[in-house]
C-alpha cells in the first residue's frame, strides 16, 4: 500500500474520533501536504458529507385492539400523505430524505391479533402485515412481541406459505438470542442494509437514504423477563433496576458498545437513530446524556405523548411534554428524544437538518411542521390523506370475526368501566375490582378456603364502555364516560358486555393460580405491588385486589409503605387484621388462601409468590369440552372467569358500582390523596356501603 493510500484511509477513520472539525484541518495539512514524498491534492481526499434534512416518521406501540380496526387505516392515511407531502406541486416530495421506524410492541394479544388465526392462517399475521404495508425499515423489539413465547415471534418473523414474514428486520442490542432454540436461527450478522435482511434479527442495521447511510440500533427494557416470556432469550444487562445510576449505565454501555462497532466498520456513516423500548421515558431521557454519537432516540412503551403547542390533539388528550425533547448528550452534542402515544393514533414526525459533520441542528426544528399527527378523521383530512387499500382490506377481514364476537353478551353495566392505562396502574378503579372480584368467585369453586385475589393492573388494556367528550368540548370536566355503546350490526344493546368486550379489556387472557401466603409473605406481595408508585409511574405491577383493603403511604420508602392492611367478606366486614400503624399484627405464619394470576405467580412483574402452587386454568384447544356458559376462553382462565362472574351476578341486574376518585377509593387507600378506614368495618370511602357496593 503506497504511503498516500495509508494516509487517506487513516483520515478516513477521523471523524470516528472525538476531535474538531479544526483538528481534522490540521492533520490534514501537516500530515499530507507537508510531508516529503508526497503529491496529493485535496480532490484525493474525502470530502466530508453535506449537510442534509432527514423527515423521520415513527411510532411506537402500535398494540392493535379494536379501535384499530379504524385507527390503522387512518395512521396509514396520514403518514403516506406526510411522506409524500409536495407543498409547492413540483412533482417531488418536499422531503426526500424519510426513514419511517418504529421502537417496538408492533402488536400485543387481542382479539385484534387473534382474529388473524381465522383470516391468516395464524394469529398476529394481520398486524405484521400492516407494518410491511406502513412500510417501517425496521422495529425495535418490545416487550409486548414475546407475550405468547418465542415460538410466536419466530412464527410472526419467518416467511411461510402464503405470508411474507417480516419485510424489515427487528433489532435489539441487549438480547442475546442465540440461547433460544426458536429465534437463534433468526439472527444475523450486525450492520447491514435493512432491506437485504427482512425476516431476520439483528444488534443494528443501516438504511440509506439517497446514497445518505443512517445507522439504526435498537434495544429493549431489561426487565423484559419480569413483564414478558422471553423463553431462553438471555436479556442484558442480567441485573437492573431503574432508580439505579449504575444499572442505567451498563445498559447504556451495552448500547454504546453496538454504536461503536456500527460507526467502525463504517466509517462514513455519522448519523445514527436509536430505537428505545425502555417503558419509562425517564430512562430513554438518561441514556441520551450517557450515549456518544446518537443523535436521535425514539422512546418506546410508556405511551408518552411529546407534542408542541402547533399539535391538535385527540379530544381529552394532553401532552407529557414538548415534541422533542432535547439533551446533551455524552459528546457535548445535541440529541432529540421523541415518542408519542400509541395504539395507531398518533405518526410521529421530525423533520430536521444535520451539519456536514453528522449533528443535528436543533433551531432547525420547526414546531409547524414537527410533532404529533393526530390519526382522527379530522386529522386525515388535515393532510388530505388516504387511507392505504391493503390496510382497509386487512382490518375489513378482522373486523368480520371480531364483529361475531360482539353479539355473544355475558352482563350489563350501568357504568363505565375503567381500564385506562394511567388508572388502573396506580389506582383502583371498579373494572379492576370487577374482575378481582371474578377471580376470587371461580377460585372459590375450586377451594371454598380462598378469601383473596391480587391482580396486576397492567394485565388490564382497554375499558369496558366509551370515554368521549361533547362535540366542540375538551374540558376535562366535560368528559363522558359512558356504559358500552350498541352494535346493531352484531345484535348488541347498550350497556351489555360482550364477549369482544371481555377479550379487549383482558387481551392477555392470562391463567389463575392458587398460593397460599402466610401473612409475611402477604404484606411482601403488596408492599411490592406499590413499591414503584412514583410520580408520573404506571408500573404494571399496581395491584387490584379483592377480598381485602389496605393503605399506603408513597412517600414512605418502598417496602416500608403499607400502613394498614384488612382481611374483608363480601360485606366489608373485618375479619382479620393484618398490618397496622405499619406493623404486622399476630402470628405471621397465619395463612391465606389467595388466588393469583399464572403469570405473577412465576414472578412475572417481580412478584415474591412462594413457589408452590395450584394452575386453575385448563390448557384445552377443545371449545366443547369447556363448561359453563362461558366457552370462549378455556375453564379457570381470566376471561372465562369475569364471563362467567358477569353471567351470574349481572345477567339481568346491570353492575352499577361507578369509578371514583382517589380520594374516594377504599379498598386501595392511598394516603396522599385520603384518610386510612382500612380498620373500620362495613365502611366504603368513610362511607356506609349500598347494596351495590357490598361486593368488597
């Protein structure tokens, strides 16, 4: 290799280095030009790229539920007009330069996703499906992708007959994959062209745009084990917890470490876009100051609405923060975090310029043009969009299994029933004392001995009715909250729940499991379940309970919360104390019986339930070997369980205990917010139950 060859190659690998555009000058006159034996000029060395102007579309979330059914085809209608967006009539889109990514839980189970079993051939097929035909680059995996196993992801990625598999590839950085027998097949080598890998898994990928190579790096939430089923997938850093600086940064090297080999073995390329499933923006918000050489990160699973004051919004939507958010990151340079709240009903868009040197340029950022775009009929029509026809077709096929579903009815409700993501995972509401309350009565058929159920909120997805506002009205206090809606196409009246219903606000559908817990073992169950209670917090690990009442106090130390804590009857009545002022009262080996979910008595969201243990739920594939009314769902699973709870109690007389505030709640009294009743008898909220309300 001749000396000039060496030198160019090694000025090649400079922008690599944390040194100055003045610096690089330097090197370059001394180490060229002034040097003997040499005749280069500047034409022979590379010349560094010119500044360009990236559109990025995102998403993250997307989760399909039933609102998809309308929501996908509007997402799609609105991102194709914003990617082909020609606001001068030139013939060309007035950004050329558009990547479209998404920083996971592509789909989630629901009766969305289960419907493509009929349709498909497989369930989940339709939602991969739509991202192929949304066009998205690639995906970072979430949390939510490995819900039903490994072998449902490999199934979801592989091409089979008659499907495409995935078109683009999934990326994560901190899983390790080749300890699973179902995906280890699927992984490939790091830092390739996205479209050369579809069907595939990977650390990192590059797209380019325009000759413009942008390096992409996914990574996913460490406690992916307590909140997933990953199989064998071995999920790095192994230990982490959030509120610990050390374990953020080791998650951040292991990011770190990718970009590096990404940016090394290709050293042309100085933009790179990380995709973040982290749950918390507040972590994704940390990792931008503790990373190098990323310049932007698109957050993921904590469903955060980032908009700017340009944005409209959904009716009863307020944003979390402003679109994007800017840090410092570890090089001194400026790195944007963007998310948006899912479920199809936001695109994300920034749009914004990089210098020649690979870094973004904040005053760039138009907030007009940047931001959330809302995926309503009135935002579609704001960017004159249409709907994709392959999209239409795959959600009109659903929507014909899920419609069947609908006219099946199990109960009535007067009410609405909460199941909002922001309330049921720090609060109790009454669809989560409902289906408690479910829980503990098919428990009891199989032990009369069960007196509690404990839930995790984050197993609840959607409510039970309509949450709405007046035309013309986005006040809060306008806000109606109204019982199911009728579906004349499927027979359903107002106010009847349906099968549908069930299966969208228990999408999981998980199994119930008998423990037994001594009351140590009790008082450690729940002060885990609002050990993560913190301001602006949705931990999925929130309990909702039934057969008991306890209090907390969230400005007390985790594990050391608890107040007060009740064993109650149906009538509110006491009839064990187990904690008061704080302090466990009698013997602490007394047992309960307490019925539980399959999933948190594996430990799943790091629940301590001892490791013995009775399964309820029978794992048939026979519908007509199911009893009860209910055989939809297999026998001793949630679903069955609230059908058949619904079937009994609320067939003719509609539920009618209505949501309250915190400050009203009683069986989960939080003391910030109330006064602690937990130790007085037959007391609802300081108040005498109804007859409604006896179900305590």
């Amino acid at each position: 290799m001749s000396t000039l060859n060496f030198r160019v190659r090694w000025l090649s690998k400079l922008n690599t280095l944390d040194l100055s555009v003045a610096h690089i000058r330097l090197l370059i006159i001394f180490g060229i030009f002034f040097l003997p034996g040499t005749t280069a000029s500047l034409a022979q060395v590379r010349t560094a790229p010119k500044p360009i102007t990236l559109q990025l579309l995102h998403a993250s979330d997307q989760e399909a539920g039933v609102p998809a059914l309308e929501d996908a085809p509007n997402f799609s209608a609105v991102l194709n007009a914003l990617k082909n967006q020609d606001a001068n009539r030139d013939g060309k889109p007035d950004y050329p330069n558009t990547l479209i990514l998404s920083s996971g839980d592509a789909y989630i189970p629901s009766p969305f996703l289960f419907a493509s079993d009929t349709v498909f051939g497989s369930q989940g097929r339709g939602d991969i499906l739509i991202q192929n035909a949304l066009g998205f680059s690639a995906i970072a995996f979430g949390n939510h992708e490995f819900d039903l196993g490994t072998t449902v992801v490999a199934d979801l990625i592989q091409v089979k007959e008659n499907y495409p598999g995935t078109k683009f590839p999934y990326l994560s950085t901190n899983l390790d994959f080749s300890t699973d027998k179902d995906l280890a097949k699927l992984v490939t080598q790091d830092g390739q062209e996205a479209s050369k890998i579809p069907n595939k898994i990977a650390r990192s990928t590059i797209i380019t745009v325009n000759g413009e190579k942008i390096g992409i790096v996914g990574a996913t939430t460490p406690t992916l084990p307590t909140i997933s089923s990953t199989g064998s997938v071995t999920v790095l850093p192994k230990k982490f917890n959030d509120k610990d600086a050390a374990d953020i940064a080791a998650l951040a090297a292991e990011i770190q470490t990718s970009v590096d080999t990404l940016l090394t073995k290709n050293p042309k390329i100085n933009k790179v876009i990380l995709l973040a499933h982290m749950q918390q923006i507040a972590i994704e918000l940390k990792l931008a100051e503790l990373l190098k050489n990323v310049d932007i990160i698109v957050a993921g699973g904590s469903n955060t609405l980032l908009a700017d004051k340009t944005d409209r919004l959904r009716v009863g939507d307020k944003p979390a923060g402003t679109y994007p958010i800017l840090k410092k990151a570890a090089d001194g340079n400026p790195i944007a975090v963007v998310n948006t709240d899912g479920n199809y009903r936001y695109v994300g868009r920034l749009v914004v310029d990089f210098d020649s040197n690979g870094v973004i340029i904040p005053k760039s950022i138009n907030s007009k043009i940047s931001g959330a775009y809302v995926t309503d009929s009135q935002g579609v029509a704001a960017v004159r969009g249409k709907p994709d026809p392959k999209i239409v077709a795959i959600t009109a096929a659903l929507k014909k299994v899920i419609i069947a579903q609908d006219g099946k009815i199990f109960g009535k409700t007067n009410v609405f029933l909460n199941g909002w993501r922001g309330d049921v995972r720090t609060q109790e509401t009454n669809l989560g004392n409902l289906t408690a309350e479910a829980n503990l009565a098919i428990a009891k058929r199989y032990d009369p001995q069960t007196v509690i159920s404990i839930k995790n909120g984050g197993g609840m997805r959607d409510n039970i009715g309509v949450y709405t506002f007046p035309a013309g009205s986005t006040h809060p206090e306008d806000v109606l909250k109204l019982p199911p809606q009728a579906n004349p196409v499927a027979g359903k009246k107002e106010k009847e729940i349906s099968q549908l219903d069930i299966a969208n606000a228990l999408r999981f559908n998980n199994g119930l499991t008998l423990v037994t817990l001594t009351a140590a073992e009790l008082l450690a169950v729940i002060e885990h379940g609002v050990s993560a209670v913190v301001p602006g917090a949705t931990p999925g690990s929130f309990p909702q309970i039934a057969g008991l009442a306890f209090s907390f106090d969230p400005d007390l130390p985790a594990g050391k919360r608890v107040r007060s804590l009740a064993i109650k009857d149906s009538k509110g009545k006491i009839i064990d104390v187990v904690v008061k002022n704080g302090q466990l009262v009698g013997d602490s080996t007394r047992t309960f019986r307490t019925v539980t979910l399959t999933f948190l008595a594996g430990g799943g969201d790091g629940y301590p339930f001892p490791k013995e243990r009775v399964d309820l739920t029978l794992k048939d594939t026979v519908p007509s070997k199911r009893t009860g009314l209910a055989t939809f769902a297999p026998d001793g699973s949630e679903q069955d369980a609230l059908a058949e709870y619904l079937a009994t109690n609320f067939k003719e007389v509609p539920f009618a205990q209505k949501d309250v505030p915190s400050a009203e709640d009683s069986r989960i009294q939080n003391l910030k917010y109330r006064k602690d009743v937990v130790l007085l008898n037959s007391l609802i909220g300081g108040r005498k139950s109804s007859k409604l309300n006896k179900k305590f």
